[in-house]
C-alpha cells in the first residue's frame, strides 16, 4: 500500500477501486485491487501521452513541420 499512498491520484483511484466493488457486493481481494488500479492509470498515463503527440493534432497549421518518424 505505501506505494499508492505516496501518489494521491493512485490512493483516490484505490478508494474509488474499492467503494465500485463494495456498491456491486464483492469483496475486493488488495492484491488484484491493486494491479486493477496501476493498470488503469498506466493506460490513462499512455492515452495522456498519445494526445499530446503533435503528429495526433489535427488542428496544426498545414504548414506546422512535425518531426518526422523513421
């Protein structure tokens, strides 16, 4: 658990983790609780990261040079 309690937005995706398997009436085992949650934000890290991508903005000047992918 320390390494979720030292960043805040894993603790609150943890709790949040919790609180959907408590209002569905499971019981949530902390081990897959916690691999569920760093998933999660991992593919929220990568989705992030693809958006910021200037070769995935369409709203660029034609005339915007991008850096170009070997």
């Amino acid at each position: 658990m320390c390494l979720l309690c030292d960043d805040e937005k894993a603790y609150q995706a943890y709790m949040n983790y919790l609180d959907k398997m408590e209002r569905q009436g499971k019981a949530a085992d902390p081990n897959v609780a916690v691999n569920e949650v760093l998933d999660e934000l991992q593919a929220a890290a990568n989705a992030a990261a693809k958006k910021d991508d200037p070769a995935n903005d369409k709203t660029l000047s034609p005339f915007f040079c991008s850096p170009i992918n070997k």
